[in-house]
C-alpha cells in the first residue's frame, strides 16, 4: 500500500510529548515510533486521515549536510514553515475538540474569499497548523477581483 505523496517532518524539543499532545489535540494516529535503547524517539510515522507526518526530535548531524532540526521553541518562536491540512468535512467539530483540549486557536474557523473554511492553531512549541475544508468555488477571475492579485499557472507567465 502506497502512502501520502508528501510526508513533511516537523521537529520538536520534546517530540514525545509533541506526539501525546498531536494525538490528543489533532486526532492524530501512530502508524510507527522507533526508540533507541534509552528509550529517545528515533523516528516517528503519524497519520491523519490519509495524510502522513514525521515527527523528530532536535538534532544535527552528517544525514543532510549542514542542516539543523530545531523547534521554533528554540529559535525566538522563529517558523519556516506552517503545516496546513485539508480535511474534506467536519472542520467546525474538530476546531471544538481542539479548543476543549487546550489548543492555543489563533484563528477561525471563519471562510476565506477563497473558497475555504480555515482555522489555525500555534502548538506548544511553536508550530503553526493550519486547518482547511472546502466550502465554495470560487473563480481565478473573483480572487483577482477581490484581492487585486494575479494568478498564475506557470512561473514563465508570472515573469511576465
């Protein structure tokens, strides 16, 4: 069985309880947790309907070059990313569970001219997840019109 084209990783100083917290929270599922003989997450495989994510913990190292992992919790709440989440029904619900779990909700739920419905949620270390549902269609032409922005399909035509 093949799984979700993009799997992105976010990292955390304590990402055990950033698993704990993603399952409480979120609704998120553990597909798979490695652990080293002292117990410390290895790798993380966590799913949400249909959807893939890894969770680390800090780190550096040889693997990828000079790159390093860290919480935005380290880096002055610093954020080079944000997960953003399509869910294909019951958004409002899952903003409640969310909220009665204790999430910081920073925005929403509230529908976008865009033609979604979102809300947001900066977790405790930092990281910004962002929730959507589909609630209209909305054309490329009402979009321009309304924001007074282009939209292109190709980056040629965006140099244009």
């Amino acid at each position: 069985m093949a799984g979700p084209t993009f799997v992105p990783a976010v990292f955390y100083k304590d990402p055990m309880a950033a698993i704990e917290w993603l399952q409480r929270v979120f609704q998120f599922e553990v597909a798979a947790l490695i652990t080293d003989p002292q117990g410390k997450l290895a790798h993380s495989e966590l799913t949400f309907r249909g959807g893939g994510l890894n969770v680390g913990g800090e780190w550096e190292g040889a693997i990828v070059g000079p790159a390093r992992m860290r919480s935005p919790a380290t880096v002055e709440g610093i954020n080079t990313q944000f997960v953003r989440i399509h869910m294909d029904e019951g958004i409002d619900a899952h903003c409640e569970h969310a909220r009665a779990q204790g999430a910081n909700v920073t925005d929403g739920p509230e529908d976008q001219f865009y033609g979604s419905r979102t809300y947001r949620v900066v977790d405790p270390e930092g990281h910004v997840w962002n929730f959507s549902q589909d609630v209209g269609v909305v054309s490329g032409e009402e979009i321009e019109k309304a924001t007074g922005l282009k939209i292109h399909t190709s980056l040629e035509a965006a140099r244009s």
